[in-house]
C-alpha cells in the first residue's frame, strides 16, 4: 500500500512541477513576445519621425547697423528646406550661404508686411527663375486694416501682371510660370485656426498685438514635434500662450529691454512679457531673436528678467544658428 501511494504523490507532485514549469515559460515567452513587440513599435515610430532642424537666417532688426540679416527663419525636415517664416532684408544671402533651395519650399509664412520681414521675397522670386522650382509655393500672411494692406493685396501689388511693382514677375500669379504663388489671407482670429496640412506637416496660426499692425504668430508641428514663432508683438491680445502651450521651441523677439515704454511697448515684448508667456506654454526651449542695438550687450540682463518666470533653456538667435529637434 504504502508503494502505491507514495508512488501516487510522486506523480502528482511531478506533474504540478511540471505545469510550473510549462507555465513559466509561458510567461517568459510572452514577455520576450510583449518586449519585442514594443522595441519594433518604438523603432518604427523613431524611424517614422522625421529630422527636423530649425535655422536662423536672420536675427536682427530694421536697422542697418546690427550687422545682421532681417528676420526669417527656415525649418528643415530630412535635409530639404520646406518651411520658411518671413523673409526681410539680407535673408535671401543667408538662404543661399545654408544652402537652402528655392525647389524645396512647401510654405511661406509671414508674421506681418513690415519692411524688415518681407523685403528680399521680390529676390526668392526672381531667382527661382534660374533652378527647377515648379509647382504651388503657398504663401500665408495677415488681413488688411487702414494702415497694411492684407497679403493678397500686398502680393499683388508686388508682382500682379499689369500694375505691380515688379510687374515682369507677374507670370508667377497667372499660371505661366513653373512657380506658381498660392496667397493666403488669414483674417483676425483669436483662437488657434488651423490653416495648412501636408503629410505631417501642419501649420496653426493666430492673431498677435504689434501695434497698429495686423501680425499673426505661427505654430509649425512636424510629427510629433513642433515650433512656434511669435512674430512682432507685446502681448497684449494673450494669444500666443494658447497657440504655443507644450511647444519644443518658442522663437520669441527680443527687440526692447527691460523696461521699454512708449511706442516700444506698444509694438514689442519685453523680457518679463517673454518670461511669462514662456511660462505659461511651457515651452522647451526659448529662442531669443529680432534681436537690436537696443537689446544687443543687454543679454545678462534679458535673461535674469525673463528666468524671474521661465526656468527652461535660452538661447540667443545669432545668423544661420540651428537647433535641432529630437
């Protein structure tokens, strides 16, 4: 008797064993499966992510003395110039010297019609002539007031077949030409409006206070990554924290220091305006550009002001800087 049930408790225990075993393994294959399941999504997702590089072409002013192109930046997405933001005095040698192409560009976005963000637009066009551009080059800006004309007017007074400015160029508006331009007026809007999609490449826009000039602030999200430009403004509309909440990069302008009043205020943040609303976004990381003799050797000071509420990176704009997005 005692044989058989010992023989009994062998088998039992044997097979009790065995299932541990069974489940076990079990379960350290669908770990193994669960692990490598999340690497390839991961990976996938990574190699899905483009590479994105934002560059400075111009960081300076209106003024002649800065040395420093107008402001303009251009946003890179895998080594292609898709993207360009303003495109004042200066900028289109700063185009060339990057080594940007004409062909490459998707999308122009002008924060407003101010001399010092529009002036070398009429040089990109001409020498467009000269390379493979062809296609629809969209071209985004602000409406119209009694002090600005709204950007479709402004185009066409530039370029429009009978009684433009450069009128020669005209074949760029009417179909003749390779290039054509597609312009978009964007009316006054103070919540965030969605205005361009291409593949992954969305554009949001809103209205910003500069003064007596209509002036829109852009945010360009690219996957899962995004920068926002804040144009020339001084905060008064407290539109941009809702267009640039969560960020990567805040591009914002440091044209008047700390303590800045009269008309200077009324176009322009200061430092402390800049710190808040880099607060409130949350953003990143802060770029500090449009940058002028009257902030330039004030940076020490900018800084101390704008970390009062803002605790992320800064970093000062110079020509053809770049940061990149990862």
């Amino acid at each position: 008797m005692l044989p058989y049930l010992c023989t009994r408790l062998l088998h039992k225990y044997s097979i009790h064993y065995l299932m541990c075993i069974v489940h076990a393994r079990t379960q350290r294959i669908e770990f193994m499966i669960n692990y490598f399941y999340m690497l390839a999504i991961t990976t996938l997702f990574a190699l899905s992510q483009p590479n994105i590089k934002l560059q400075v072409l111009g960081s300076g002013g209106p003024e002649s003395g800065d040395k420093r192109a107008s402001s303009s930046y251009l946003i890179w997405v895998d080594g292609k110039s898709k993207v360009l933001i303003d495109f004042g005095g200066g900028a289109s040698l700063r185009f060339e010297e990057v080594n940007a192409k004409i062909e490459d560009l998707d999308v122009i976005l002008l924060t407003h019609l101010h001399v010092d963000h529009t002036a070398d637009i009429p040089v990109l066009l001409k020498s467009s002539f000269f390379t493979r551009a062809s296609g629809n080059l969209h071209i985004y800006g602000p409406s119209n007031n009694d002090f600005m004309p709204s950007t479709q007017e402004f185009i066409e007074r530039l370029f429009e077949d009978n009684h433009g400015a450069w009128h020669y160029l005209g074949d760029h508006l009417d179909c003749k030409a390779r290039l054509q331009l597609k312009t978009h007026t964007i009316k006054d809007t103070r919540t965030v409006k969605s205005i361009y999609t291409q593949g992954n490449l969305h554009i949001s826009a809103i209205s910003v206070h500069h003064g007596p000039i209509p002036a829109i602030a852009y945010r360009v999200q690219i996957g899962n990554k995004s920068i926002t430009f804040s144009g020339d403004m001084n905060g008064d509309y407290h539109t941009l924290e809702k267009l640039a909440a969560g960020t990567d990069i805040l591009v914002a302008h440091n044209a008047v220091p700390k303590g800045a009043s009269g008309v200077a205020s009324k176009l322009h943040m200061t430092p402390n305006i800049i710190g808040q609303i880099a607060k409130q976004s949350k953003t990143k990381m802060l770029i500090l550009s449009h940058r002028m003799l009257r902030t330039l050797g004030k940076e020490a000071e900018s800084k101390r002001e704008i970390k009062k509420y803002y605790k992320g990176n800064i970093k000062f704009a110079n020509d053809k800087s770049y940061y990149m997005l990862k």
